[in-house]
C-alpha cells in the first residue's frame, strides 16, 4: 500500500538524430562498494561485527597466538589500514598463557565482550572458552576485565564460542571435542544465563560425519549465525587448516527447537571449498555482517592464496581475512558461491550520482530487431528514467570493452554495466521498436578518454526442448536436477535461454531463465542445472554442439562439447549424456525445439507507476483493472482498464476515470488500492481513502459506463485500507488492514456488499523479521481458493523497502473465517524480490486466469531499484502454479531480464 507523496526519478538526456548521428548520455552512479582482497594480511579466524555507531569492529587470530587487537572503521575496506589496538595479553604463567585464538566481539546488554580461547603455559593447546568485559562506548580505547571461564558441562579441549540471539533467548554455540567421540571437534549449542555462561544441556548438532569433514583431523568448528527467510544458517569449518579446510552448513527453521538437535538439518557437501581457479585455498572460519545499508549480507573469512605449507599449517602465518557478498537461492537459502581471486570485489552497487555526456564518432547502421506489441516512445521528449531501460533490454544486449580492449563487461540484458568502480547505463534511441520496423542502432561507439566501445545485438533466444518421442514431455529442472515432465506446471522450470556455447561459440549452452547465471551441465552423465563458477571444465561439461536429429532431421541432437559420440538423451525421463546405438537410443537423443515467441517482459509499462494492481476476470471476456493513481503525488480519481488481454490490460486496454474524489469530506484525498466486484448483478468497487475504505456501486452492465455512486463508508471511523471480499460457507466478509501495535489483518461479517456486521477479529500481526522492514506490516490480504483451502497472501514490511514481500494464512474451506485459531500463518515469505531478475518491493498482489481459463495469474507491482526509499512501482503479471500438497507456488519475481510466455489463448 502506497504511503509516500512522491518517487524518486533519475533521468538521463539523450540528445538523439533520426540520421542516426546521435550522442549518447552515460549516467555515472556512485562509486559502489568494494573491498580488495585480502583486506586485512596474516590474521585468521577473521570476526567482524557492525555496531549502531556506524563502526565495523575486527578482531582475528593473530600469528604470534599471544594477544587480541581490536581495530574499528565506517567501511570494510577501512579496516585495512585501521590502527590494530592490543586490548589484552596472554599471561605470563598458567591459565590463558598459551595459544590465544579466535576472539570474537560481541554488544550484549550495553556492554562489550570478547569470547576466546586459551591454552595455558603447560599445555597451550589445553584451550577453554574465556570472556572479557569492557563498559566503555569505544570498545577500543576503553578498558576490558577478565570475567573468568565459560564453564561447559565437561572440562575438554574447548574453543571457537560464538553467540546470538533469538525469540528473546541468548544462546551461546562452540566447538567442544567429547572423549567418548572419536573426532577432534563437535560442535555444541547451549542457552546462556548471563553475558558469559551457559544453564542447562550442552547439545550436540554437529559432529564430522562426512569424508571432507574428515581430511587431516575430524573437525567441526569456528560456527558463525546467519539468520534470514525463516531459517536460522550456521556455518562451521571442517578439516585440518591446510587446503582442505572448507565451510559446511547446518539448518534450522526459525520456529524450531533449536536446543533439540533434531532442528539441525547438516548439507552433505561443503558449500565453501578451495578453488584453484582462483588460487584460494582452505577457506573458512567465517562470520557474516552487512553492508553499511544493510541491505547485502556480507561473508568474512580466511583462506591462504597458494597451496602448498611446509610444516604444521597452524604456523604458516597467511591466512589472510577476506570478505566478499552472499547471495541467495530462489528456495531462500545462503549462495556463497567460490572465494574469490585477490583484487577489488564489487560487494554492491549505489544510487545514482553524476552526469557526462560523449559524442560517438561513426554513423548507425539499420539492424533487423525483434517487434514490439507497440511503439514505445521515450516520451517523446528524449528524457529517459531508469525504469525506461528496461524497454530496450527487452530487445537488445550489450557488451563494453574498456580501456585497451583488455576487458569485456557483459550488461546481461537490463542497461546496466558493471565496471566494478562505476556503473553506466547506456540508452541509444527515442523510440525501441516500431511495430515490426527495424530500428537503426549504433554499431561501434568510440568516445575518449575510455575508448570504449558499445555494440547492440539481437535480444536473447528462449526455448523450450521437447521429447521427440514422448510428445509433450519438456526438458525442465526440479531441486536442480534436470529431467522430461508432460507440460511442467512451472513453464518457467522448461525455458532456457539458447546462448553460444560457453568453452566453443559454435556450438551451444543453455541457461535457466528464472535461475539465471545457472546453465545446463553434464555430471557423471546426468544432467543438472549448476551455477556457472567460470572454470574452464565448466565451461567444457556446459557446452554441447547442436547438430540434425539422430531420428528426424528435420528436429535436433546435442553431443557433448567434451565427451563426443555422447549426446543429451531422454533417459527413462531423466536427462543425460550416453552413447548412442540404437534406433530407440537415437529417437530418445532427438528434440523438437520450441523457441518462445509469443512473449512478453515485466514490468508491464513504465511510462507511469501503477502500484497496488487489481485485475478482475468477468464472463463477458473482458479483463477489468484498476490500480492506486500515483504519479508526483496520489491523484484522487479511480481509472479503470478493459481489455481481452490480459497482458496488454495496462498497455494497450481501453482506459477511463470513473470516479473523482469529492474535494471534501472523508473521502476527498489518498485514494488508494481500488478493488472490482460483480455481486448480484451489480458492480462494487471498494477503495481506501483517508486511511479508510469506502464503496461505489453500479448497477450498469458494463463497468466502464453507466454512474458510479458513492455509498459512502463500509468501515468503522477508524484506520482501515485495503479491503477485499472472501465468500465462504455461503456468507461474505471483508478483510482488510487496520493498525494494532503496527498493520494488522482483520476480518468483519458482511450483511451486504455495503454493510459490515459484527465483531472485528485480528488474524494476523507482523511476527517475523521479514514483515517488520521499515515497519511492522501486514496489509493488502487477497483470497485464493482452492482444493478446500482458502489463502489469504498479504503483503509485509514498509511497501517503500525493496523488502516488500508476500506472506500467507490457510483456512479450511469449511471452517469459521471468523476463529483466530482456524488460520495457519506461514513462517516464510510466499513471494519476494529477486535481485537476480532485477525485480524488488514486490507486493500488493490479484490472482486472476489466462484468457482461456487454463492458467492462473498473478498481478503485483514492483520496483527495478533495489532501494529502502520510495521508487516507482510497476504492474507485473506472471503465472504461478501449485504444489503437491495442494499450497499455491508463485515461484519468483520473473520476466525482466527474460521474456516470459504470454498467458495462454492470447
């Protein structure tokens, strides 16, 4: 739900001539963030923390293992060249006087602790857990206190403690060795009673089980805490700390018991190892921190850039600290990706900042383009916003080469390149497409100083890979895995995008569209869809040569790039590479292809935002929209849409104002997130106003003509948006948004479609993390109903983050809506934005179907900036389906960077 006054524009003048000698406007953004590994030389064990001051505090092991620096900056980067203060030393004798390892800061009740380990001066590997307490504000300059041992249940070989906090209760997790268990380390969780010990039962959740666990010593160890989506991620290291060294990860659900370690499910492989490619080696003991916007979460590590030790490798001095960005799958669990190569890392871009203008230096050249459902003029004036690029990254790529042509920056079709120090975003022309009219476009751009050069090509190749002899059986990924299905519901599971081959351009290699940067990869003979590390056997296993049907000529093969006389084959509906012989072997190898024409791309239309969309399907054929009219400020009117396409609604459907707001009373301002209703024979728009919902009616039988009246207020004189209607167990009720220690779902009995009834009872209050970004929300409900269930998806968080995001209730179709306990509230988020397809904020959502009845639809809006500020918001519509267990699946926000197919019987 809308509640700024205005959006924040970014616009970039083109100065354009239809003789195709033009220049072209480069929008310079802000310098985004960076570090350059490694960050901080020769310290291990690395622990960041972000502290409200603004300040990020660093501790590690130091190579002496004989004290423990502290050192504070406002930037990672910072910490680099921060002064390192030596806050205590080991003792002379005795307790804490040998090994001094892996400290860790933490602001627990207003005050500073460091947790660390220490051996004594007869045995220093006889390591404990140790605290130390500071009360000053600057823990670097202040005064720190020994607060003793942290007692465990059983005195061992004990290190690594770090702690963290959920649902009200401080926990304290180690690495502890048990001489019952043959292993060097397990690790151990136990609920804290103080700032510096534990109460109750130390639980075991992790203990080497695995083979890379196991290389050198048995060891888990170094646990590090990343909460997010619902689940609570703890990393840990394994192996001897030479090259083997590696980060495994246990998980847990967020409304878990995490002192059962039945709650902690471990990953049977490492999710962060050695890569050769890089030169990094044994990479681990981690911890997590953020951004200083706290929008991207960041890994802190070490790992050594050269493999080989001589001696012990706890001797070997540089392990270096090291930091770079954590990324997250659509299913909401942590990417970490491969560590990457020493020199600058882009950890994330930033906001917009600066103008230049060059001049190219050679005429355009006309180059067949991909036609459009429209013009799309730029609004006639040569003015471009941000959003506009996303007009021409529907049709074009773009690649630069900077400086000595040494370097190539793939603009991965959304305007943007990423140069690492800057980002530019390049627009070329007035209008993207005439109706199946070539557009002239630039060929080579050559300004100083960069000499850059920019080259437009066709926009990407979607297709989807039929079976040639199981008819209706589509090549599609599931958990990641790929394998034939009959018309897999998730179309988006079938489509990749057909690009030159990655190790040969002439042959082929296919990315997912909605995993991007995830490509089709053969693995011991089967195929998997597996994000792109950049190595070259990647390259190789990812890359097939497309040749005439084994069976039929007329359709294709695929060999392996790598593996000849080896092809894609439809293996008892699996896909993989085997050797072909036979003619079932070579009917099985065979595929129709279908490439993706009737398309579309989100968001809908750019030229003006259009938050909180609402589409109704009526049995005349028509598709009915209507949305919050935003433009500098909330425009007092409802406008309504009409079209037999539901994709073209907001484009191309006939448009009108059926309704101005009075210019006084209760009504007459913030109108806002208007919903269509046929209800006994009559039309019902319910709206909000002045943070109330009010009612139009209209008995005309189409919508778009006829009077409108007003019948006034539906709600109570008291905060109230959004209502939508739910008809169950033949009654009708209004749920809405209303305002109870943040935004609310509430439900009221209808005795008609303009009167509520009854008591008002709260369903639902933000609980979670991922309802309470910005503010704590709850708002916006929508009904699905279906196979006896009936879902209520919410929107939640502030509507003005990029954290904007849907949630979801359950009821039984033949339950009381009106009892609390009758509705399931989901811990997760149903849907939220995708960084990869460029899409945030989304929320505010419709349900609708295909034109044909075939399909259902979502209808929501987001943004294209990844921002925690007001930005304009934009219709888009994708098709979700439903899982197995009868839950509606509204997969990601998709069709930026992708076209998707439009619904079907358009």
């Amino acid at each position: 739900m809308p509640r700024g006054k205005h959006s924040v524009k970014t616009v970039i003048t083109i100065m354009i001539t239809l003789t195709c000698l033009f220049a072209l406007s480069i929008l310079a953004f802000a310098e985004p963030i960076t570090v350059t590994n490694p960050i901080v030389k020769q310290r291990a064990d690395p622990w960041v923390y972000k502290h409200n001051d603004g300040y990020y505090y660093m501790t590690a092991s130091v190579p002496e293992y004989d004290r423990i620096e502290l050192r504070r900056a406002t930037t990672l980067q910072g910490l680099s060249t921060a002064t390192a203060n030596t806050v205590w030393k080991r003792h002379a004798s005795g307790i804490m006087a040998g090994h001094i390892w892996a400290p860790e800061i933490h602001f627990v009740n207003g005050k500073w602790y460091i947790y660390f380990s220490a051996g004594t001066s007869s045995n220093k590997f006889d390591i404990r857990l140790y605290a130390l307490e500071c009360s000053d504000a600057n823990p670097v300059t202040g005064s720190w206190a020994e607060k003793g041992q942290i007692k465990t249940n059983w005195e061992s070989f004990t290190l690594d403690a770090t702690s963290f906090e959920h649902n009200g209760t401080r926990y304290l997790v180690w690495a502890q060795s048990d001489p019952k268990i043959a292993a060097n380390s397990n690790v151990y969780i136990a609920k804290m009673n103080g700032p510096y010990s534990i109460t109750g039962t130390q639980i075991m959740i992790a203990t080497p089980q695995y083979a890379w666990e196991k290389i050198g010593y048995s060891v888990n160890e170094g646990p590090s805490v990343l909460k997010k989506n619902g689940k609570i991620f703890m990393t840990y290291s394994a192996s001897a700390t030479d090259s083997n060294y590696c980060v495994g990860l246990l998980t847990a659900s967020d409304s878990s018991d995490l002192l059962n370690a039945g709650s902690w499910k471990k990953s049977p492989n490492p999710v962060f190892q050695t890569n050769a490619g890089t030169s990094q080696y044994g990479p681990g003991h981690n911890c997590f921190t953020t951004s200083q916007d706290e929008t991207v979460d960041i890994m802190v590590y070490h790992a050594r850039n050269y493999k080989n030790i001589t001696g012990d490798p706890l001797y070997d001095p540089n392990r270096h600290m090291r930091a770079q960005r954590v990324n997250w799958n659509p299913d909401g669990t942590p990417n970490f990706g491969i560590p990457v190569a020493d020199g600058v890392n882009v950890i994330s871009t930033a906001a917009p900042t600066a103008m230049s203008t060059v001049t190219p230096t050679s005429n355009a050249t006309p180059t067949p383009m991909l036609p459009s459902e429209n013009p799309e003029d730029i609004n006639g004036d040569y003015v471009i916003n941000m959003s506009d690029i996303i007009l021409m990254a529907a049709h074009f790529n773009a690649t630069l080469y900077s400086g000595n042509y040494d370097k190539k920056y793939d603009i991965n079709n959304d305007g943007v390149i990423n140069m690492g120090d800057i980002i530019i975003v390049a627009k070329k022309f007035n209008k993207i497409i005439e109706k199946g009219t070539p557009v002239p476009t630039p060929t080579t751009l050559t300004p100083t100083p960069t000499k850059a050069v920019i080259s437009l090509v066709p926009a990407k190749t979607v297709v989807r890979i039929e079976s040639y002899n199981h008819e209706g059986y589509f090549l599609r990924h599931y958990d990641y895995i790929a394998r034939f299905d009959l018309n897999p519901n998730s179309i988006y599971d079938s489509q990749f995008v057909e690009r030159p081959g990655l190790a040969d351009v002439n042959s082929v290699s296919f990315e997912s569209v909605n995993f991007p940067g995830y490509y089709l990869r053969h693995y011991n003979y089967e195929l998997k869809i597996v994000k792109d590390d950049n190595t070259n056997i990647f390259k190789q296993d990812a890359t097939f040569k497309k040749v005439s049907g084994l069976a039929d000529s007329s359709c294709v093969s695929y060999e392996a790039y790598n593996f000849p006389g080896m092809y894609i084959r439809n293996s008892n509906y699996l896909c993989k590479i085997t050797s072909i012989s036979t003619d079932s072997d070579r009917a099985d190898a065979t595929f129709n292809l279908k490439t993706q024409s009737n398309t579309f791309n989100n968001p809908r239309d750019t030229r003006e935002q259009r938050p909180d969309p609402w589409v109704y399907k009526h049995t005349d054929g028509y598709y009915y929209g209507m949305h919050t009219v935003q433009r500098d400020g909330y425009i007092p009117e409802i406008i309504m849409y009409k079209s037999t396409s539901l994709s073209n609604l907001f484009t191309n459907g006939t448009n009108k104002i059926i309704w101005h707001a009075p210019a006084t009373g209760w009504n007459n301002k913030d109108i806002w997130a208007p919903e269509l209703y046929f209800i006994d024979n009559t039309w019902y728009i319910y709206y909000s106003a002045n943070f109330r919902i009010g009612v139009l009616s209209n008995s005309s039988p189409d919508p778009m003509s006829g009077t409108w009246t007003d019948r006034g207020r539906i709600s109570p004189d008291e905060w109230a948006i959004d209502g939508t209607i739910l008809k169950q167990n033949g009654k009708m009720y209004m749920l809405w948004s209303g305002q109870y220690n943040g935004q609310v779902i509430n439900i009221t009995q209808m005795s008609s479609p303009t009167t509520l009834t009854g008591p008002t009872v709260r369903l639902s209050e933000p609980t979670y993390e991922w309802e309470t970004h910005g503010l704590k929300v709850n708002e916006g409900p929508e009904i699905l109903q279906r196979n006896g269930k009936t879902y209520c998806i919410y929107s939640a968080s502030y509507c003005a983050t990029q954290y904007y995001s849907l949630g979801m209730l359950t009821c039984s179709s033949t339950d009381d809506p009106m009892v609390r306990a009758n509705w399931k509230k989901s811990a997760t988020p149903l849907f939220q934005a995708s960084a990869e397809d460029g899409l945030y904020g989304t929320g505010h959502c419709s349900f609708t179907k295909s034109k044909d009845g075939t399909e259902d639809w979502l209808v929501y809006h987001a943004t294209i900036i990844p921002s925690n500020e007001y930005q304009a918001r934009y219709v888009c519509i994708q098709q979700f389906t439903w899982n197995s267990d009868g839950t509606p699946n509204l997969g990601k926000p998709c069709g930026r960077k992708i076209p998707i197919p439009r619904p079907s019987g358009e």
